[in-house]
C-alpha cells in the first residue's frame, strides 16, 4: 500500500502544473497518467510549436455555463506568470499574431520544462498506470491502480476531456465526476472543423480543398470571429471555423462575409463603369484565387462581361459573397477537434480552490470541467491558472 498526500491523475497541462505546485509546497506528490508518456497533448499542440499561452487573456476569452466560474484562477495566475516561468527556464518564443505566444523551438521545450519543475519539487511521476477503481475513506481516498493500492489525502482529476482518443483521452474525470455526485453538463467537439455534405458545396470545397481565403468575419448565434477559412475535402476548417464551431449547434445557420475589407457592391459597380467589358471571373479573380473565382462563376453566378448586368444583379453577388449562409452537415467531431465543450458542472466545484462540493478533498482542473478557451492559447493558460489554484490547496 502506497501512502501519500495528494494524488493527481493526468499527467497532461494541468496535471503536471498541479503536481509540482502542491510539491512546492512541501506535498508529497504522486501523479499517474494511464498514457506511455506525459503531456502529449502539449506536444501535439500548436503544430509541433505549443501556443502556450495569449497575452490577451480575458474571462470572455472563455466559454462556460457558469461565465464567472473562471475569473478568479485566471486572475490569481497570469499569463505574466506563466510567461515569467518559461522565461525562467530560457525557452526561446515569440508572438505569432493577436497574442499567441509559441515556441521558437519544439513544443517540447514547455514539457520539458514542466517535468523538469516536477522533478525539481519530488513529484513522483508513473506512467504506464491506470486507475481502476477510486473509494473515499474519512481520512480521504483510496485508489486501485496499475502500481496496486494508493492512499492520499487529496485527489486531483486532470484526465482532460475526449478530443483525440489517439492521445490518451478518455472519459475517466466525468465517470468520477458522477461517482461523486456531480453533475456532467454535455459534451461536444469544439474548435473542430465543418463537415459539408450539401453536393454543389461539397463540390466546391473538395476542388478547393487547401486554398484558404486570408480574411474572413464568420459569425453564428451572436459571435463573430475575423480570420481566415480554409477549404478541405470534407468541408471548411481554418481558424475562424474552428472558433466558430464552438459556438455552433447542429442545424444552425453560419454566415461568411469572405470580403470584410471591401464594399464588393461599390467595387464591382466602379469597375462595370471603369471596365465595362471585364467579365465578372476576372474581377473576382482579383480578389479570390482564380480558382475560386472560376468555381464560383460555375456554381453560383454565371460569368459575362460586367456592362450586362443590371446593378440589382450585381448588388445580389455582393450579397451573396458577404454574407454566404451555409448550414454545416456537422463536425469532424473528437477524432480532430482540439477541444471538448461541456464537462464538470463548475456550479459544484470552488472557483477559489477547484475542489469539489461535493466530496471533500476531491479536485478538478483543465479541461474536464465545463470551461472551453478559444483557439491562440487560451485553452493551456485555463490548464495553468485552475492547475495553479489547486496545487495551492490540495
Ligand atoms: P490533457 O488532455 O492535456 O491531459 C489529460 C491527461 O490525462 C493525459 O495525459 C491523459 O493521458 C490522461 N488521462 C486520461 N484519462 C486517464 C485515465 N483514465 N487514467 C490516467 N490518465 C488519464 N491549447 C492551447 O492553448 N494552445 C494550443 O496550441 C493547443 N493546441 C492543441 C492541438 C491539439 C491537436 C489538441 C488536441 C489540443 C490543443 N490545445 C491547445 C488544447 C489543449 O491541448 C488542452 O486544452 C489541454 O491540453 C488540456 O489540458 P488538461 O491537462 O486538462 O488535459
């Protein structure tokens, strides 16, 4: 029987940050992960670079049923704090755009940097084990696992969320949740690509598949994001749908504005005066690819030179291109989607500590609880700041 202070399972974002916090603190620390290795999501991440964190890091930042929910382990650790801590460990990052910071290096550079703290404070990291079985105890929690039988104090549940199973993800922290008494609000694939079926669509976006349009407003139940799109064989990803698709419920309509920049109506009608003859595909050329223009005057508008259309004809294209309304089939769902909405209703857990209010000594951080980030680092500075609130407490 092995006996310790606090156990944390996952050794993911939030587990390993949440590890060595508490160790810090003079804990002594066990953290299992069921995975051969820790933190493959982080390795993963950010195309092999990890957007670590946002410099603009706000509550609204966030989805939750519970908005508040977040505000106080965000506050009470930063991304100044994170960012003090890799600067600590010299690892070399930049900003790409709108505040994300990447590695200049490898994503590995945060792993290593997190196990080596880990290291540093004694926690007692075992990969390779799973938990079978967890039973609460007046003096706290017994747990059946791959190195036999655990005691501790305090139990930290980091296995994050469901996206990508080929990771390690499972859904072993709701399984507890509900062991507990807690209440799991549903789950569902976030910032995570549409899949289109519609024929003339799917069409286009197969013959299109790897072209991105640089500047898109994509918007759906109130929420606007302005990036660009990307086509692809089953349908539109790129960062502005993968926001999006947070927001986005089966049935409902998307709308894309795939020129915020220009006053197409205004544009084409000075050009019919200016070029009367140009044919439309040419003058759509000039804003899309050629390819896209030539697909769109085959699918959606038929092509002539601009002196014969009449300027209500050439009103409905610039409509159309501003204000493209598609209703996706679906998702790529968990296979792809970098992150899972929903999860451990936060309305029984302490935003102060994480802990449960349910069953004392019990913790939950990162992803298994209902609180999603947008795309540009949000969702690891979430695994950070609630990792960091825990570790002060368990
Ligand atoms: P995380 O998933 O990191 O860790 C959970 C751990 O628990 C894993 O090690 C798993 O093996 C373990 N586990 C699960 N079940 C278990 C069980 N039954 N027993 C024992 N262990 C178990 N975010 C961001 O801010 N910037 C980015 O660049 C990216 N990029 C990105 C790319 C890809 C491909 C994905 C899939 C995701 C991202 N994300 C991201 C999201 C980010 O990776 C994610 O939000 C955090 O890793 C969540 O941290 P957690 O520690 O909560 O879970």
């Amino acid at each position: 029987m092995v006996q310790t202070d606090v156990v944390v399972i996952g050794a993911g974002a939030a587990g390993l940050m949440c590890a060595f916090t508490a160790a810090a603190r003079g804990r002594q620390v066990l953290l299992l992960d069921h995975a051969n290795k820790a933190g493959k999501k982080i390795l993963m991440s950010g195309g092999g670079r990890c957007n670590f964190t946002n410099l603009y890091t706000e509550p609204s930042n966030f989805l939750s049923s519970n908005s508040h929910f977040c505000k106080s382990a965000l506050a009470r650790y930063t991304q100044w704090d994170f960012i003090e801590m890799v600067s600590r460990h010299g690892v070399p990052y930049h900003e790409k755009k709108l505040g994300q910071l990447f590695c200049d290096n490898k994503s590995s550079d945060i792993l290593e940097m997190l196990l080596d703290e880990c290291a540093q404070a004694g926690v007692d990291l075992r990969l390779d084990t799973p938990v079978e079985s967890i039973e609460k105890h007046e003096e706290g929690y017994l747990l059946h696992t791959g190195i036999g039988s655990v005691r501790c104090q305090s139990l930290v549940i980091a296995t994050g969320g469901l996206s990508i199973p080929t990771l390690g993800a499972s859904g072993f922290g709701y399984q507890i949740a509900r062991q507990f008494g807690h209440n799991v609000l549903p789950t569902r694939a976030g910032l995570v690509p549409f899949t289109i079926t519609e024929p003339q669509l799917k069409t286009i976006c197969t013959e299109l598949s790897g072209t991105s349009v640089e500047d898109c407003l994509v918007s759906c139940n109130g929420q606007s994001f302005r990036e660009n799109i990307l086509f692809t064989h089953r349908g539109l990803s790129g960062p502005a749908i993968l926001q999006i698709s947070s927001y986005w419920q089966p049935g409902d309509v998307v709308h894309i504005n795939l020129l915020p920049h220009l006053d197409l109506g205004e544009w084409l009608a000075t050009q019919k005066q200016e070029r009367p003859n140009a044919e439309l595909k040419t003058l759509l050329g000039e804003v899309f690819t050629r390819k896209m223009a030539g697909l769109l005057c085959e699918h959606w508008f038929a092509s002539r030179p601009l002196k014969q259309y009449v300027p209500s004809e050439l009103e409905a294209i610039a409509e159309k291109l501003a204000d493209w309304q598609l209703v996706p089939a679906g998702t790529e769902g968990y296979r792809t989607a970098e992150v899972t909405l929903g999860g451990v209703d936060t309305r029984e857990v302490s935003s102060k500590t994480m802990e449960s209010q349910k069953s004392a000594g019990l913790y939950f951080i990162g992803e298994v609880l209902d609180v999603t980030g947008h795309l540009g680092g949000f969702n690891f500075q979430w695994a950070w700041a609630s990792a960091y609130a825990a570790g002060q407490f368990a």
